[in-house]
C-alpha cells in the first residue's frame, strides 16, 4: 500500500466510509490504458459510478497534503 492509498483509507475511515458506498476514495488507474497514471476517483452514485476528485494535484507530494487537509476537516 502506497502513501496516497493509505491516507485514503484514513480519510474513508474518518468519514465513515466503506466501498462501495457514495463518496468512498479510491486511488486506481480507472482508465486502464496500461499508462501508469492512477488517480483518485470518488464514488459518486449506486451504480458504482466514479468521478475525478479535487484532491488530485499536480504532483503526488500535493495530492497526499491535499488529502492530509481533507483528514483533518474531516475531523472537526
């Protein structure tokens, strides 16, 4: 497991979120072009839909502060 994988979990968690369920984080290369280009995807209805989420940034040092500050919001 990957630092950004972990922190989702962390987030998931503090959320009170499990797969599948609306708003559940996941790290993955949803297009599956065989490009090693994962990114964090939100599930966004029943049906297992997924949209790109805002904690992506330009480098995988900003998407894990990203995801960091979204923990601690979280939180309060």
């Amino acid at each position: 497991m990957n630092t950004t994988e972990r922190l989702l979990q962390e987030l998931n968690e503090v959320r009170g979120l499990t797969y599948p369920m609306k708003g559940y984080s996941y790290f993955a290369d949803v297009v599956g072009n065989g490009i090693a280009m994962p990114r964090v995807y939100i599930i966004v209805n029943a049906n297992g839909g997924v949209t790109y989420s805002g904690l992506n940034k330009g480098t995988s040092r900003k998407r894990c502060d990203a995801i960091r500050l979204a923990i601690d919001a979280a939180k309060t």
